[in-house]
C-alpha cells in the first residue's frame, strides 16, 4: 500500500521520528509558555541555556567522569542556578516594562553565552556518547528504532505531563497561576511572589538544560545547537498559544510530525514548513490554537 | 579655508608620489578573508583561514621586503547575497586587492563574478563547486585546494571500484550539494554503478533521522553524503544510532575534514575513507606547519582549506613581487604562468582555466587503537598524481581554454 507513491510503512517510520523532534519541541516550548505565563518575559535566552544543558553533561563525563544519568539531574541543577541569578540580577528589573525589554535583554544574553562558547569550543561541536544501557534499537518490521529515541520519547512525555499536572492540578500550581493574574492579592495572602517567579523561572530554565541533555547523545554537543532550535520552538509556542501549557506540548509534538512528513514529500521546505503553519495559524487565529485572546 | 586646499594640494602630491613609487595600489596590499566565522564551516576555515593567511605573509618575510600587507576578514554568513555585498565593499570603498578562501560555492560563485567585474583578484581555497573552473571559469579566479570533480574522482571510483556499486544520495541543497552529487553520479554511472535515488536536505539541519530511514529504504549499498562540516557529521553519528552500518549499508563521505573527524570521534569515524590535498602530518614540512598552525588556533590542526589559504597567499604575494604591481587580472595571469611551489602542496602548476594542480590522496580514518592521541587521524590509502587527481582541462567547458 502507497500514499502518494510513498509506503505506508515509511510512514509510519517518519511518523516516528516525528514525535521524537516533537518531544524537543514540545520541552524547549513548556519552558518558555511557563515563563511567558509567569513572568511576562519572552526568554530568548532558551536555545542557549538549552546548549548549555549540554554542555555541562559533556563537562560532567569529561572533568568529573559523571555519565549521562547524573547529568540527567546535575545539568538542570547547575543551568536553573544560572538561571535564578539571571532573574534575580536582570530580568526581575523588567517586569513592569514592555515585552520587548525582556525580549531584547534575553536576546543579547544568549548571543553572549553562544559567542563564548563558540569561542572557547569552535563550531563543529563535541562527541558525546550514547549512554551504554540505551544503545541498540528494536526492529519494528517498517522501521529501526533506536532505543535512545524511544526512551526519549518516553521520558519527554513523562516530564511534559507531570509539569502541567503540577501548574494545572496542584494547589502550588493554582498558587503560581493565582500569582499571575494578580500578585498583589496573592503576596497579601502571605506567599512570597517574588520568590516564586525566581523559581519558576529557574525551573522553566531547567526544562531547557534537561532537553539539552537529552539531546547531547543525538547531536553533537554544539555552541550553536540551540540557536538553531530556538526559532523553530518560538514559531511553535506563537503555534500553540503564548503562555497555553498544554497546548505548547500539543502543538511541540505535532508540528514535530508535520515536519517529519514535509520530509518525507518535498524536504526542500522542511526547515520552513512550520514558518508557514504560524503564518497562517496567526492571519486565523491570532492568539495561536489554544491561547486565549487578552 | 586656505589651509584646507593646500592639504588637498600636499595631499594629491604624496598621493602621485606614491603612484610613482611603487605600482601597488595605494601602497598597501589589502587581501580580505571572507568565509564562515560563525556557523557550520567556521571551524573548517573562520579564524583558521585568517591565520593562515597571517602566516603565509610572516613566511613570506613582507617586513622584510618593504611590502605593506593588510589582512582583513569578514562573516559571509553562509548568505550569497551577505558575501556579495561584503565582497562590493571591500572592492569599492576599502580598497580590498584579493579575497581568498570562500567556502560555501552559492558565496563563491557570486564573489566569483564580482571579482571578474571589478578586475580584481579571487583565490578559492574554501568553496568546492568544480563549476569554479569549469563554465564560470574567470581569468580573476583560480581555485586552489580541491574541487567536486576531484573528491568525486577520489572518493567515488575508490568505493565503486571496491564493490559499492549501488547508491543513494543525502545531498545538500544549495550550489555545492548539487555539484557535488552530479560529479559523483557521473562516476558512479560511469564505473558500471547504480543511483537508487537521493533526497534533498537543507543546509545546516540538525536531525537527519527522516533522511536516513529513505536512505535505509532504499537498500543501497553505498550512502554518498554531499554535505559537508556540520551536516556531514550529524549523518554519521545518527547513521551510527540508527543502525545504518550494522545493517549492511556504508557511508561515503563525500567531503570530510579533519575537524569533522575530531568531532565525531574515532570510535564512530573510523573506517571512513576520502579525499583530500593535505594532511598535516604526511612530512616534516607539513608537520612544521601543523604545529605551529595548531599552537596559535586553540589546538585546532590546520584542514586542507586552511593549507590552501596559506599557499595561495605565499604564491599571490609572490607573483605580486615578480610583477610590482597588484592590478587583479594581471596577478591572476602572471601566477599562472609561475610554477608554484611551497612546504605544504609541494610543487605544482595553475592551469588556464584557474584549476591549481597538485597531488590528492585517498585518506583512511585510524582505528582507535592505532591513534597516538588527538589529531592523529589518518592513514594514507592512496595517493592520486597531480595530473589525474582533476578534472582533465578540456572537459570543463571553460570558455577560457582554447580547444
């Protein structure tokens, strides 16, 4: 059987792979709808806190022979740190200022990080290896899956759900919402706001490094890996709706299958498609597919 | 009022002076190191293509000789029409005399036309497309360190003739990508091979799962990779992970640098085989240069793009010196006619069409185990004589040769 004089088992196989790019979308994206949602601050500075997740599981095996399953932990740890003094020393200066701010402030900073980096560790990126208990891959009949791949799936999934079961279905979560809507009633009730935006914001910077981590064994640990993901995830959050949490990790993992598609039937467009679904989603529906509009 | 025209005045005079002294242009020679600083190709040239031009102009001794040399660089961006508007300024307002390196072919073949239109001087060491020397030949242009038809030629009848006869394409999609797939299917063909069929990436992609599961599909024996930096070892390492060698198939990788390998590692690229024109570590005198090239770039050993920076810069300032003058076409003309000669290509010849002819050699990846340590990646399969290694002078169609 064909569609389109493709085999239906190849796409099954593209289908895939897709939901796998999906769930790197569907991260990086809940990172950035948490602190769109939070904050108000469009944090540009993802893509690079993402290649420093990366960065630090290299550093982690190389300096302190810690592997891929402490890094898994470690990574996010050291990038939230980063994180929390970035909110504390700059970003929580812009809260009461335009968007724009907040854009151009997070901008420059991930440019800094990156241009360091590329500096120090050139462009053509590090080896790091496929931890030894998930090498291999099952043969599905129509496809190989590697086992990484799946387990990234999984483990995407897991964290995706988890944190909008905690903002969505928790009582701390209906705190951090209560807080955006209106902090000073919410300080009056005794909760430290400023506090938790810090660590919101240091959280939605964790999702960042562990995505990074999970990404190091697929791509190569690279200055510039984040600034090439980056545009695509922001289309993917404008997509979905800034600041809808489930309609971030919705829209991650189906634009990733759009895109493993348009791979499949005319990949010349492949690194454009998405660009063209948010132009159309934004003329239809300008606050994305799940937002609400303001 | 009056003091502004008598410096006008002096300053015409020293001007006409200076004409009269030397025939270089404005007495310095301005050479200009366009290329990729920032993204997938700026490891393969960026910073190391601009030391390497600093480097031939130290060798070259041009304190010494009393020549004033300016070495400037700028981001192309891997954007032709970023190249096209540095490549305009540098010619029209900062007096840029040669520009050198240009990887990305889209880039060069654009600064290839410029420099023809302005009459001044081009030295391709970075981009890779045989076109260069082939129906875009120019007499401003002359290509240095390697072309498509070479690495085609190398790679290409190496891996057919060892068995891996049927093929299927992951090919760039831009200017390179697109010669570079043509001048191999050309041999593939050629040698009694297959193309099973190919598929069309954009440059610097990040995942290239969707692309090797066509490639798998297809069960062709051999998947040719006309990519390069970046694109080329993200297809290795996921072929890696996606089972494509264990399950019969191999790569070729079509263009592969040195840096390439050190980023992938030996344990995924060994085994490899291709071409190239330099390798640091094939005699003293290119060991010499390995290693100071390596000291003053963080490590990073000099790629066969960087080597070629550096002898075509030591051959243009040599012929700026037989010529006394630094007049574009003419340099380009006069460095044909000098045979070349120095420590990293050996002797060599620059053809009419700006084909610069030296040795290649068929390269194999070390095992791990028989690697001393970093860098030392290599072992030399085969070595292709100068005068087979490119594409024969008259199969071009370079408007240049007279048939």
């Amino acid at each position: 059987m064909t569609v389109f004089g493709v085999p239906t088992q190849a796409l099954f196989g593209q289908l895939l792979i897709g939901l796998i790019n999906g769930a790197f979308y569907a991260m990086l994206s809940l990172g950035l709808s948490v602190i769109f949602g939070l904050l108000n601050i469009i944090n540009f500075a993802h893509g690079a806190l993402y290649m420093m997740g990366a960065f630090v599981a290299y550093f982690a095996l190389q300096w302190a022979g810690l592997g891929y399953w402490a890094s898994l932990v470690i990574a996010p740890l050291v990038v939230g740190l980063v994180g929390l003094v970035l909110e504390r020393t700059m970003l929580k200066r812009l809260y009461h200022l335009d968007h724009l701010y907040g854009l151009l402030l997070t901008f420059g900073v991930a440019l800094v990080i990156q241009g360091v980096f590329r500096n120090e560790f050139g462009s053509s990126g590090l080896p790091y290896v496929i931890p030894a208990q998930l090498q291999g891959g099952y043969n599905l009949g129509f496809m190989f899956l590697p086992v990484y791949r799946a387990w990234v799936i999984v483990f995407s999934l897991l964290i995706c759900l988890t944190t909008w079961y905690v903002i969505e279905r928790t009582r701390l979560g209906s705190y951090l919402r209560a807080a955006t809507e209106n902090p000073a009633l919410v300080q009056a009730f005794g909760i430290n706001v400023p506090r938790m935006i810090t660590l919101t914001y240091g959280f939605g910077v964790a999702l960042a490094a562990l995505a990074g981590v999970l990404a190091a064994p697929i791509y190569q640990v690279n200055p510039l890996m984040g600034a090439d993901l980056i545009i695509v995830v922001f289309a993917v959050v404008v997509i979905g709706g800034m600041g809808s949490i489930m309609g971030s990790i919705v829209t991650g993992f189906a634009l990733g299958v759009v895109e493993g598609f348009t791979k499949v039937f005319y990949p010349e467009a492949s690194n454009t498609v998405i660009f063209v679904i948010m132009a159309v989603v934004l003329l239809i529906r300008p606050a994305g597919l799940f937002g609400r509009t303001a | 009022m009056r003091i502004i025209r008598a410096l006008t005045v002096l300053a015409t005079l020293l001007a006409g002076v200076a004409v009269a002294h030397a025939q270089v242009s404005d007495g310095v020679i301005k050479i200009g190191v366009l290329n990729d600083q920032s993204s997938l190709y700026a490891d393969l040239t960026g910073q190391g293509s601009v030391l390497a031009a600093r480097m031939a102009v130290e060798d070259f001794g041009a304190d010494k000789k009393g020549m004033k040399v300016e070495i400037i660089f700028a981001d192309h961006q891997n954007k032709p029409d970023v190249g096209s508007q540095v490549a305009r300024q540098w010619y029209d307002a900062d007096k840029v005399d040669v520009i050198v390196d240009v990887p990305n072919s889209g880039v060069a073949l654009a600064v290839n036309q410029i420099t023809r239109d302005k009459g001044k001087a081009f030295l391709v060491s970075g981009a890779a497309s045989s076109d260069l020397t082939g129906k875009a030949c120019s007499p401003n242009t002359i290509h240095w360190t390697y072309d498509t038809w070479a690495l085609a030629n190398g790679t290409g009848n190496a891996i057919v003739k060892t068995g891996g006869d049927t093929w299927f394409f992951l090919t760039a999609d831009y200017a390179f990508g697109h010669a570079l797939e043509r001048d191999v299917e050309a041999v593939v063909l050629k040698n009694g091979g297959k193309v099973l069929g190919k598929v069309r990436h954009p440059l610097n992609n990040q995942d290239f799962s969707s692309f090797l599961l066509q490639a798998q599909a297809s069960k062709a024996k051999i998947i040719g990779l006309a990519n390069a930096g970046g694109d080329t070892t993200n297809s290795i390492k996921q072929g890696a992970e996606f089972g494509i060698v264990r399950g019969g198939q191999n790569f070729a990788g079509l263009l592969v640098f040195i840096t390439d390998v050190h980023a992938l590692g030996l344990p995924t690229a060994q085994g490899l085989i291709f071409t190239e024109t330099f390798y640091w570590d094939m005699n003293d005198r290119t060991r010499a240069f390995g290693k100071k090239f390596a000291e003053r770039n963080r490590g990073i050993h000099p790629t066969m793009i960087h080597a070629g920076v550096y002898s075509s810069v030591l051959h243009y300032l040599k012929a700026v010196e037989a010529l006394k003058s630094d007049d574009g076409t003419k340099i380009i003309a006069k460095m044909k006619e000098m045979p070349t000669d120095d420590p990293l290509f050996g002797k060599g010849t620059i053809r009419p069409d700006g084909r610069k002819i030296h040795p290649a050699y068929l390269f194999e990846v070390k095992k791990p185990s028989e690697s001393k340590g970093a860098w030392d990646y290599y072992k030399t399969r085969t070595t292709i004589p100068a005068e087979q290694a490119f594409r024969p002078v008259d199969q071009g169609d370079c408007p240049l040769v007279k048939k």
